[in-house]
C-alpha cells in the first residue's frame, strides 16, 4: 500500500479521540504517542496493557477510551490479546457480532515487558501468526516504579539503579531486529515528535492483517529528567542525532524512513537531560560520549 | 514523636524532602519513618511525603493523620481539598507555606488559630530548574523548626541523598537549605513533639457498607467512554499556557497534536482552544509553536482571566 492519507502535516486528525484527565505526567512522551496513534487506529480498539505507567489510564471507574481495554500481568500482554482474538473471531463466527463491530487488538506496553518480561509470550504470539498490534512506548527503565534500568535503557544513563558516575553498564537491547528475526508481517520505530511518520506507519499497520509491532521511543520527563517542556525536542533531537533510527521492516526489508541528512553530535541530545548529566560535570567524560557516538556511527555506516 | 508531612506537587521534590529530614533526624540518633504517598498520580499532580522521628521505636503506621508539622511548597494547593493539606491539623499543628501572602491573612483565609509561618520560594516555584531545589528548602526549614538536629546532620544527610546527582548539585541544596534553615531562626524549635496515640484515640473511618453484588454488578467494569474527562488535570498546573490569536497563524497540527493530554481543540475556524481544565501546563504547545503565538504566565495571576484559552 503506497497510496497514504497523510500526505502533509495539515492531513493529522484534528480532533482526537483520548479522553484527557489521564494521570501521566505533564510532558509525557508516550502518551503523546499513545494518543496520536489512537487518533489513527480509531475507536474500535481494544488494548491489552500490561503493567506499567500507562496502566494507570484506566483507573476504575475512569478511562480514556471509547473502546475496549483490558489489564494483564506484566510478562503475558500478548497471551490476553490472543484470547481476546480468540473470542472475537468466535463471536463473529457465530454471528453474534456483526463484522463492523470487529475491533483492532492492540498490545500496550512499556520496555519492561516488551524488551524484558513479555518478550518469550510475544514471541509466541508471533509465531502463531496472531492478527493483532504491539504498540511498545519505550521510556528506556521502569518508569512506574521510579525508572529502575530495563533491557532498553541506553548505555551510561543514570537510573535509579545505575547511579555510579559511568551510569548503566549495559546496552540498549535491538529490540527492532528481535522481533524482525521472527519474520512477523510489519514492525516500525515511532516518534511521537514525528507524527506525520507515525500516521503512516499506523495508518499502513492498521490495513495488514497478522503481528504488527510498533516501538515508539517516550521521551519521559520524569524518568529522563528533563523540563516537561523539552519532550517533543528531545524526540526530534533523538533522530536528527541517529540515536532513535525511524524505520519499518515490511516485505522483508528493512526500509529507514527518516535519514538525517547530516546527523547532530550525541552529546547535543545527551546534554538536554539530567541523566546524562554525569557525562558533562563536574568533568567532561569524553571516552563515554564518543562510545555513544561511534556507536551510532557504526549503526548508519552498516545501513 | 515528631510528625511532619510535606506537600507539593510531582517533580517539587517532596520525597527528597522528607528523605533528606529523614536521613537527618536518623543521624542525629532518632527512629525514623519516612515515605512519599505513591498513587497512581504523577509529576504535577498533588503528592505528599511524610516523616516520623522518635526517641524509640516507632510502632504507628501508615499516613500521618494529626501532623505536629506541615510544610506546604506550593500554596495553590492550600484550596484543593483532595491535596489534603488541611487534613488532621490541630491548634498545634505549625503549618509552613511557600507564600508570599502575610500569615495573618492565611489564617483569615483558613480560618484557624494555629501557628502559620510563609517562606517566600515562589520564585523557585515559577522557574522550573529551580523547583528541583525546593525540596532542600523545605527540608532546611524543617530542620530548624523542630531544632532537635544538627546542622552538620542536615548537610550530611543531603549529601548522602543526593550524591548521585553531582557535587554541584548537592552544593546547590546545600545553599538553599541553610537560606532556608536561617530565615527560620525566629521559629527555631516551635514545633514541639506530639504525644503519642493511644488506642482508645483512634478515630474510625467512616465506612460505607457495600453489599456483596454478584459479579456482573459488582465487578469494576466501565461502560462509559473518555470518563477520565471527569478528573479535572487542570489543577495540577502552576503556569497557564497562553495563545495570542493575533499571532497565531492556525498551523493548527502542531500544538494540537503534539499535546500529551490532547486538550487543545481546534475549532470550526481552524483555531486552536485549550482546555483549561485538564491542561496540565507542561508547555510543550509553547516550545513548539512556530510563530511563538504562545506565552506562559504563573497561574496564581491567570486566576479570573478567561482570555487566551478560547478564540473570541
Ligand atoms: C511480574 C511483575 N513484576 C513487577 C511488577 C511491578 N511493576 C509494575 S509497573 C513496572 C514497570 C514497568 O516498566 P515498563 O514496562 O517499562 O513500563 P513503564 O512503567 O516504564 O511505563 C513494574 C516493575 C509487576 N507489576 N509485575
Ligand atoms: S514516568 Fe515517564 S512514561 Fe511514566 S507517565 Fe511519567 S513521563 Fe510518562
Ligand atoms: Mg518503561
């Protein structure tokens, strides 16, 4: 499908369909994410959370959908999405709904679960070829919690158990290209800073029929620590970097959506947030930052 | 025992606060409880911290009830009665508020007798890098009001908590908690322990008595759509965002989408409104509206005005 609805930035709805009164935070990258995609997808949704900050969206007796949403345990989201499948299906095959009142099954979870915890249900879930979307708002730790370091925060990023002065000892898991070895019909990076890309890549997923899985990268003030006014900045700065690559693997190929013509230095996206901050004072660290960037620069030299 | 509870709002630094009074009081050779309230509410929203410190064990739990102390950080949160700022407060109870307001005039306004004290930080509160120091603040004052801890305590305790963050950090907070700790020395060791509770004290709850429902009643179940609208997120902001119609050029995508809370509409005429009720004032429409057609000012002097929010 080439033919998109989104031509330019005046296409993107321009009502939206999350309600407000939600209790993220002021500034909260996934969220923006979360309700331009819910914008695409429409209200004949259901999603199958698993615990995490996006959890709390749905607080009894409140919501933010007009559809459908269900909470599971942290590691088993994709499992809840297949019985949900399950039962419509069998719904409509008995025709006790009618095919109009089919939803969209949508997996909504943090990087705990998609990079960590929920990772072996996912990958059953794609191998049994199930009709549904996984949409992983990334904030790189365990956000809920207090930012505990998860399978996706960045090497060197203070969290609140990686506090020394080198920050996290490890590495940022290619979550991307796990879930593209499993051969699933469509995966994508998303932005919420960017969401002409990411109406696109909704708009495209929406039409196919199988796994459909989503990575957006949440810029998260709280966790990140960063003014709740810099969150789509720091998005934007997280691709003109190299950082965050906007790609989609569809027909099994891996296609980049957004190249930066001339990528920015790390450190311009580093240095906005604090936890960073031990990279730049009381003394420069330069041996970490050019890790970082020739990290990068490795990443676009292989593409 | 002492009981001090702190509010502010998420990212104000409450929980540093307590941790940094607590930390000090533990040095100084006292018991000590000290906790944030976690609910399912974040950065902006209404929180509180609280501290118990005592000479022996401590056996009370839970949130503080009947406060000898309380230290407000942010005064619009005075009126909110679900902040429950006024909950448990006694004729002893010392209430310190983040004001610029006179104390005899919150006691007009609140209607009490007790002891209210004001420290201005209100600066601190509009500038937000500064509102990462007002949790030391607040902790500084504490230190003095109960004058039973050292100040060689105090700045070991904030050294100890936030180390992580940098010694220019923790230089920072150093500063401002002894600004703090000094501009209370009038009050030093007005705030005097309270007797510990007896259970016969105990106050009950007023129950309301559910009857067992069978499960298609009484499991949680929503029927409604976008019911979150009934929470009114607009409280939690502490500045108002502005939009010039002059200026605005009705790019309409850009404030309106990337807005978290999706509380900016665009009306029929391609302008866009923000919901003031549930704007939570992150100011991510001002960071990014090309002709800069948006302004911020403190929400203290927003009150009354309804212009800015809705196209006329
Ligand atoms: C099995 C299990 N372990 C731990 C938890 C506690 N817990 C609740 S939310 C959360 C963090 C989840 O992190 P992530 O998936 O990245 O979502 P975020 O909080 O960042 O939105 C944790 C550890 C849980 N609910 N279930
Ligand atoms: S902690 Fe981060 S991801 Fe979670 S609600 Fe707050 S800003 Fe959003
Ligand atoms: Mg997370």
């Amino acid at each position: 499908m080439d033919e998109t609805r989104f031509k330019r930035i005046k296409d993107l709805p321009s009502t939206h369909i999350l309600g407000t009164g939600t209790a993220m935070c002021a500034g909260c990258g996934g969220l923006e994410a979360v309700h331009e995609v819910y914008d695409i997808l429409g209200e004949k949704t259901v999603f199958v959370n698993a615990a995490g900050c996006m959890t709390l969206l749905s607080i009894y007796p409140f919501t933010p959908f007009r559809g459908s949403w269900l909470y599971t345990a942290m590691a088993s989201a994709p499992a809840g999405a297949q019985g949900i499948r399950d039962a419509l299906d069998i719904l409509l095959e008995k025709k006790r709904i009618p095919r109009d009142e089919d939803m969209d099954v949508v997996v909504l979870t943090g990087d705990g679960s998609a990079y960590g915890m929920g990772l072996s249900a996912t990958s059953g879930a794609m191998e049994r070829n199930l009709d549904f979307i996984y949409l992983c708002y990334d904030n790189e730790g365990y956000g809920n919690t207090g930012q505990q370091y998860s399978s996706a925060t960045p090497h060197a990023a203070r969290t609140s158990t990686s506090k020394g002065p080198k920050g996290f000892p490890g590495y940022k898991k290619d979550l991307f290209s796990i879930w593209v070895a499993h051969n699933p019909l469509y995966v994508a990076t998303v932005l919420g800073a960017e969401p002409l890309d990411l109406a696109r890549k909704i708009e495209k997923a929406k039409e196919l029929k199988g796994p459909r899985l989503i990575i957006a990268l949440s810029p998260c003030p709280t966790g990140w620590d960063f003014d709740p006014s810099e969150s789509v900045e720091i998005g934007k700065l997280a691709v003109k970097t190299g950082i965050w690559p906007l790609k989609e693997y569809i027909d099994g190929k891996v296609v980049h959506t957004k190249v930066p013509d001339r990528r920015l230095p790390v450190e311009e996206y580093l240095k906005k947030q604090g936890r960073f901050a031990h990279l730049f004072s009381p003394k420069r660290n330069d041996k970490l930052i050019g890790e970082i960037q020739e990290s990068v620069d490795k990443y676009w030299k292989g593409i | 025992m002492y009981r001090i509870r702190f509010h502010g709002r998420g990212g104000q630094g409450m929980k540093t606060a307590s941790r940094i009074l607590g930390t000090a009081f533990f040095l100084e050779g006292f018991e000590v409880q000290d906790a944030p309230r976690y609910g399912a509410e974040r950065r902006g929203a209404p929180i509180f911290a609280y501290v118990r410190a005592d000479r022996e064990a401590i056996n009370e739990r839970g949130i503080i009830g009947r406060p000898d102390l309380v230290i407000v950080a942010d005064e619009s949160l005075v009126p909110i009665a679900a902040a429950g700022v006024m909950t448990g407060i006694t004729g002893d109870t010392v209430i310190l508020i983040n004001s610029t307001v006179p104390p005899d005039l919150w006691q007009n306004r609140l209607n009490i007798t007790g002891p209210i004290l004001t420290l201005p930080m209100t600066t601190e509160v509009e500038d937000r890098l500064e509102a990462r120091f007002i949790g030391a603040l607040c902790a500084g004052a504490a230190v003095r009001l109960v004058d039973v801890i050292s100040l060689k305590s105090l700045k070991a305790a904030i050294g100890r908590e936030l180390e992580p963050l940098g010694p220019e950090i923790v230089k920072k907070n150093m500063e401002k908690a002894l600004i703090a700790y000094n501009s209370m020395d009038g009050h030093a060791g007005c705030v005097k322990e309270g007797g510990g509770m007896k259970a016969e004290e105990y106050e009950r709850p007023t129950w309301i008595d559910l009857p067992f429902d069978e499960a298609a009643l009484s499991a949680p179940v929503i029927h409604g759509a976008a019911t979150s609208e009934l929470m009114k997120t607009g409280l939690w902001r502490t500045m108002r965002p502005l939009i010039d119609y002059d200026q605005c050029n009705r790019c309409w995508w850009l404030c309106s989408t990337f807005c978290p809370d999706g509380a900016i509409r665009i009306n029929d005429e391609g302008y866009p409104e923000i919901d003031y009720e549930h704007c939570k004032g992150c100011m991510i429409c001002l960071a990014n509206c090309p002709p800069h057609a948006i302004s911020a000012i403190p929400e203290e002097q927003a009150k009354g005005r309804s212009e800015g929010g809705k196209k006329s």
